[in-house]
C-alpha cells in the first residue's frame, strides 16, 4: 500500500524530472542536435581564411546522428560536457545512490577520477533531490590528468600511455566551478587532490556506501579498491566505469575480487560499466 502523502509524491515526480534533466544537461544529450563541431576550412583562398579568423568567426558544422548517439552512450571524450559517461551510467548511479538511502546502507559516495566532475556532480545531486544532508560526496583526483603508466609494476599497464592527453587534465578550480554552475558546491563535497597512491590510503573517509572507480588504468583502480574496499559497506556498490572499454581495469576488477575473495556477480551497466553490491 502506498502511504506517502499527495505532497510527497509530487516531491518524487519533482525530484525525478530534475534528475532526469539533469542527466540530459550533464552529457548535453538534450541539446546534442543543436551541438557543432568546429571544422578547418580546407581549399579555402588565403585571404577568406585570414578573414574569416580576423574577425573571430569559426566555421562549424552540426552533429551526425553517429556522433550523438556515441556521445549519449558515453564512448567519447565530448567538447564541452561535464561527464564522459553517458547516461546509462548516469542513471547506473542514481539507482545505486537511491538503493543505499532506501536500505539506510550507512556512508558517503566516492568517484576515484572526476575529469569535468560530472559523474560525482549526479552523485550530489542525487543527494539534494532527497534533502539528504548527512553524507559527502568526496572526489579523488590528481587534478592534472593520469598519472604515465608503471609497467614493472603493473605490467597490464603497459603502452597505456594516457597522461599524454592534455584533455584529460581538467584543473581543480574548473571542477569547483562546474560544481557551482549547478549550485551543487557546498560543504558536502569533499576533495582529495593528488594521486590515488598518496591520496586514498589516508584518506579522512569513514565509510563508503558508493564507490566509483573511474581512473582507466590498472594501477588506478587497483590503488582505488585496495585503500578504499575495506570501508565499503554491506549493501554498499561498486562501480566500475571502464571494466568493458579497458582491458587493464578489466583485469584489475578480475585480480582484486579473486585475491579478497569477492564472489558477488559483477552486472553489466552497458557497453563498458559494471558494477557489484557488496553483501558480506
Ligand atoms: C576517464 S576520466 C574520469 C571521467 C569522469 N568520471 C566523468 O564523469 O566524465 C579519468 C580521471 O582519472 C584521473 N586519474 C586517473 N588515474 C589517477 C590516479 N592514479 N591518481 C589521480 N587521478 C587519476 C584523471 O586525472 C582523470 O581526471
């Protein structure tokens, strides 16, 4: 029987649309028909060109249908989006964040690897939409990209070679501000600046309810599990952004669950995330 008043389930609808829009905002996938792409003029005369720059136009051209549908589904790094995950795994973390308020599964919610900070933005939203004001969202990243790979120590590792990506070094006051952009930035958003090897171990968490692994590298997410497993709450979730797309994270998750003895079935999100509920 359903015993919630007429005012908490216009509460629900309420928090639901924003939420809802949210997603779409956050990968931009409702406007991604109104998105263009810069193109350099080729074959153009010199003199339109030096025009054409002189007085600070570009010349653009509209998304194709191919280059949404990657972007929705979170297989590309995008131009101006706050998140690279798509929104499957977007709404991945609102189910995993309402599943531990409904089951009162105690602790804060974790992303190890924010880039733009739109994942862990959702993670705090989610949050607000429930009024929820006894849980942090902490964000752990070295705020200036990956770090190179350390193959003798990790020799999954090996040729993947990310750091070279200026694009994935998105600063802390950035972060900050695409936080405040959506009036998200408040005393319940923690971060811990630096690499996960010097940050997580001592890391001020007491208990995690959701941890959100999204570093790529086997190094990073083996240094996210170890630090970080141990406070993860039963009832608690672990997700895993690159577990498809990365055969390195692929074989971290595999290593980690086999060496703590971690049977619980790993679910598949979409073409690359996955996730566990922690029951023991
Ligand atoms: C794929 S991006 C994260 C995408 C993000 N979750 C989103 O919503 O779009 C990976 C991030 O992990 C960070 N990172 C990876 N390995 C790291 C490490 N060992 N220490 C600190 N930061 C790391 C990078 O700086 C980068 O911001």
């Amino acid at each position: 029987m359903d015993t919630s008043t007429g005012s908490e389930r216009s509460l629900d609808a309420s928090a639901d649309l924003y939420l809802e829009l949210l997603a779409r905002v956050l990968t931009r996938s409702a406007f991604l028909d109104q998105e263009v792409r810069d193109v350099e003029p080729e074959n153009w005369p010199r003199y339109v060109e030096r025009a054409v720059r002189k007085r600070g136009y570009r010349v653009v051209r509209p998304f194709s249908s191919g280059e949404i549908r990657e972007q929705e589904e979170g297989r590309v790094w995008p131009d101006t989006a706050e998140t690279m995950v798509g929104l499957e795994r977007l709404r991945n973390i609102r189910e995993c964040v309402e599943s531990v308020l409904d089951d009162g599964v105690p602790g804060d919610l974790v992303e190890t690897g924010v880039w733009r900070g739109g994942a862990s933005i959702y993670m705090r939203a989610v949050l607000a939409a429930r009024s929820i004001r006894d849980r942090k969202v902490w964000l752990a990243d070295s705020f200036r990209g990956l770090p190179p790979p350390d193959a003798k120590k990790y020799p999954a590792d090996e040729g993947l070679d990310l750091s070279i990506f200026p694009e994935l070094a998105v600063g802390l006051e950035t972060v900050k501000a695409n936080f405040a952009r959506y009036g998200l930035l408040d005393d319940q958003v923690e971060f811990l600046v630096g690499w996960f090897r010097d940050t997580l171990p001592t890391a001020p968490i007491e208990r995690v309810a959701v941890l959100r692994l999204d570093g790529d590298l086997y190094e990073s997410t083996w240094d996210a599990l170890s630090a970080l497993y141990p406070k993860v709450s039963v009832g608690g979730y672990v997700i895993v952004d690159d577990f498809g797309a990365i055969k390195a994270c692929k074989e971290a998750i595999h290593d980690f669950r086999a060496a703590e003895g971690i049977t619980e079935d790993l679910e598949l999100i979409d073409w690359t995330g996955a996730f566990w509920r922690r029951l023991r």
